[in-house]
C-alpha cells in the first residue's frame, strides 16, 4: 500500500462493506498511521445489496472519517450505458464494470485497491499484485509483468490503470484469523442467523424483492451464514451454527468448499470470471 502511494498520483480502495475489504481497510489504516488514510473508499452500489452491509459500510467509513465514492449501476442503466437483465433473478453483478469504469474515469484514479484472493477462484489466482489494465480497462492474463523480489512495476501510458491486490496471497483461513486477531467489527450477515431462504440447484439464496420463486420453490427458514457477500440475486449462504468468529474459523478449517461455490454468477460458464474479469471487473 505504501508502494502505490508512492508510485500513483489517485489511488481509491474499492470498499463493499464485506470481510475482504474491511480487512483492506484495516490494513490502510496500519500502513499509514498515525496520519489517516490517504485516499478515498469507493463503492460501486448494484442496488441488490444485502442492507446489513450496507449500513455497515456508512457506520465504517464515518467512524474513520474518511471520503467514501458511491457510485450506482442502477445510474448506468438509466443513462442508457448498462442494460438491466431480463428473466429470473436478473443478476446485476457482471453491470459493476460498466459503473467501475465509468468512476475511475470520472476521478482520474490511476490505481484502484482490490480485495480479491487467489484461493477464491482460478481467475482470480492468475492475477499478480499489480495487475495492469490498458486504455479501456480490460485486463490481459497472458500479458502479466514480473514481481521479482516484491519489485512492482507500476509505470503505465495515459489513460491505462492498475488493480491492486496487497492480499492476493491471503487464504480464507487468514482473512478470519486476521479478522478474531484485531477484533474487527464485521456485518452480522457473516455469523449464524435465522432467515428466509430457497435451495435453488444446491444453493441457499436468501428472500428479497430481486429474487423470483420458480414454480414448486418455496421459502423456509433456516439457520444460515454467509461465507462471502454480494448481490442478494446470486450469493448463496450456508446451513451453519458459528455464532461467533471462534466457531466460523473451525468451520472453514472443516470445510471442502471455496467461499465462492455459492455464488451463482461463477456458475455461468466455466470461465465466468475471467470473461468478467477480462471486461474490466474487480
């Protein structure tokens, strides 16, 4: 974090309100002090968030004091520059990219912080810390620059932009221990609860005005968790009993599915997100 504010003239730090980027945050916050953080949060706001993070995400950023970016894909779609999904719960993941872009362009950022980790999925594992992106904010797997000796090569031409992943390396496993470790305060979506849900091909989407019951679906309740958290139309939670961060660290240690086996936008196609990714996404 220390590099890029040395080597970038507009860094922002992508902030969802989610475990990753409050770990991200955290670290920001380490970097740099006593001074605060010298850049600004940005949120790129589908409108299908889980309100628990939302609200999360305000209390946050005003207890550090620090300038949080809204921005809103339902704007993009008005202005005619996304175009809204059509069918059973219409997902407006893949539209971020559109709005992300469109901010980055809007404020000049010339490197934007991610929270995105290898181990969650294997387009993510393809990236390195300083992921270059050209003109038009598509990202090249096949054209990566070496980070020999955690040297990072920042030098880019006008108009491009980087992505920077400080935790790439980090495991699920490390995000919660990290998290128990500074006794981070976190949404109270990610610890046992009691909600509304329908099993839809394996996986458990909670109730919400985005999401459409097929015909014979019906919602029940159950004790459930979230292991990651985006839009309500494809993040799927889990049956689980871990109430507080000691028994959700036993939980992941036990567990033989990624966080992301859940989210139903990976399951599009084999390469869902690296198509996205390719596109200019987080």
């Amino acid at each position: 974090m220390r590099e890029v504010a040395s080597q970038f003239e507009k860094p922002v730090l992508l902030f969802s309100g989610g475990k990753d980027s409050i770990v991200m945050t955290r670290l920001a916050q380490k970097a740099f002090w006593p001074a605060k953080i010298p850049f600004p949060l940005m949120h790129v706001d589908t409108g299908h968030n889980f309100e628990e993070t939302i609200l999360f995400r305000d209390k946050l950023t005003e207890e550090l004091g620090v300038k949080l970016i809204v921005r809103y894909v339902e704007d993009s779609i008005k202005a005619g520059r996304a175009m809204e999904e059509k069918g059973l719960n219409p997902s407006r993941n893949g539209l971020q990219t559109i709005t992300l872009l469109d901010a980055l362009e809007e404020f000049q950022f010339d490197a934007a912080f991610g929270g995105a980790r290898r181990d969650e999925e294997k387009a993510r594992a393809k990236e390195r810390f300083f992921s270059h992106r050209d003109e038009f904010g598509q990202w090249d797997p096949k054209n990566q620059r070496p980070e020999l000796w955690s040297l990072y090569n920042g030098r880019k031409h006008h108009g491009e932009h980087f992505r920077i992943f400080p935790i790439s390396n980090w495991t699920e496993m490390d995000i919660w221990q990290y998290i128990a470790a500074e006794n981070l305060e976190i949404p109270s979506i990610y610890f046992s609860h009691q909600r509304e849900i329908v099993n839809r091909g394996g996986v458990l989407l909670g109730k919400s005005a985005y999401n459409t019951l097929l015909e014979g679906e019906k919602y029940e309740t159950r004790t459930v968790r979230f292991r990651t958290v985006g839009d309500m139309t494809c993040t799927g939670c889990v049956e689980s009993e871990a109430d507080d961060l000691e028994k959700i660290i036993q939980e992941v240690a036990s567990a033989r599915i990624t966080e992301r086996g859940a989210r139903t936008d990976d399951k599009r196609s084999e390469a869902a997100m690296e198509d996205r990714k390719k596109e200019g996404y987080f």
